[in-house]
C-alpha cells in the first residue's frame, strides 16, 4: 500500500456531511430516519435556545454547543491570540491581561493611545475621567458589599436550639451613616 493513500474508507453519510459543511448546508441531514420523529426546529448561528430539559444550546461556527452562565464571563477572561485594534499577536503576560481587561486592547495599544492623549493635551482630564471611573467602580463594590452586610440575619440558633443576636450595634444607624457618605465621596471629581 502506498504511504500517501487514505486507509479509511468514507461512507455516503461521511461524504454528504462534508459536502453540507463546505457549501454552508450546516444543519442538513445526512441520513433519512423512520418511525417516530420528532418536532424539528431550525436554529440559526448564533442562536441560543433551550431544549426539553432546561438546558441551553447555542450553534458557534456551525457546531452545536451548551450555552452556559460563564460563555460571558470567558469572553471578559479569556484573553484573544490577536489584539482586537492592531491584529498583533498578544502574548499572555499580565501587562496585557490587565489592559485587555479594562482597555479592550493590548498593552502596547493603550501606551499608543495614552501618548496621543498626551501629544494633544487632553492629559489632565483623562486622567480625571479614568480615576473617577475607578472610584464609582470601587463604591459601587464597596456599595454592594454593604447592602448585603445589611440584609444580613444577626439572630442565630445554637445546637442547644437557644436564639442568639451577634449584632453589636445600631445596624440601621450604620448602613444610613454609611450610605449617605458613600453618596458624598460618589460627587467627588477627581
């Protein structure tokens, strides 16, 4: 047998389904089936449903997948092999995870864009822009946290089953003491 040739045989199926996925036929059917069948339903790319069970599917580059609760949580993580502005190769390193993070672009994009800012005096008020944006980022943090601190329970059951109450304080006091200077350091400019 020569070296080159294909030990494999295809079958009909295999051939009518690489045939479907080259002319972009991707959700055609290779092999008629009888008997029972069920309601069929055309899904699109991109499109994301759910099936009988709850669970969702999505169709990305002509393959069906599960759609989960963390697909965009990845796109914010994950970091892409070509930075979206400049279409160089960007290496994982933590310069240009931080700044596709928050920029949207890699380390080398935001140095370019920074000095253009620089070059025609808008330095000053993007500065500004940038550490009020990481301010209100920070409260709104520090704002949840709080929130949660106080639809917190203080009573807790002991295995002796007696009640207790942990808190040390005046707790409405706090949270509206709290609230109104998280309101003042929010119309701060920086």
């Amino acid at each position: 047998m020569n070296q080159g040739q294909l030990k494999k045989e295809f079958t009909k199926k295999d051939v009518t389904r690489m045939r479907n996925l080259i002319t972009g036929k991707l959700g055609d059917k290779t092999q008629i089936q009888s008997g029972y069948e069920k309601k069929q339903e055309d899904h699109k790319e991109g499109d994301v449903w759910q099936d009988s069970s709850g669970k969702s599917w999505t169709i990305n580059n002509g393959i069906k997948r599960t759609a989960t609760k963390m697909n965009n949580l990845k796109k914010l993580v994950v970091i892409p092999l070509c930075c979206p502005k400049c279409s160089k190769h960007m290496k994982i390193n933590d310069l240009n995870k931080k700044m596709y993070a928050t920029q949207g672009m890699c380390f080398d994009c935001v140095v370019e864009k920074e000095h253009q800012i620089r070059i025609s005096g808008n330095w000053e008020s993007y500065a500004s822009q940038q550490m009020t944006a990481n301010k209100n980022e920070s409260l709104k943090d520090f704002e949840q946290a709080l929130e949660s601190w106080y639809k917190e329970k203080d009573d807790f059951f002991t295995e002796n089953g007696d009640m207790e109450n942990w808190s040390t304080g005046d707790k409405k006091k706090a949270y509206k003491e709290i609230k109104e200077k998280i309101e003042e350091l929010k119309n701060i400019k920086l």
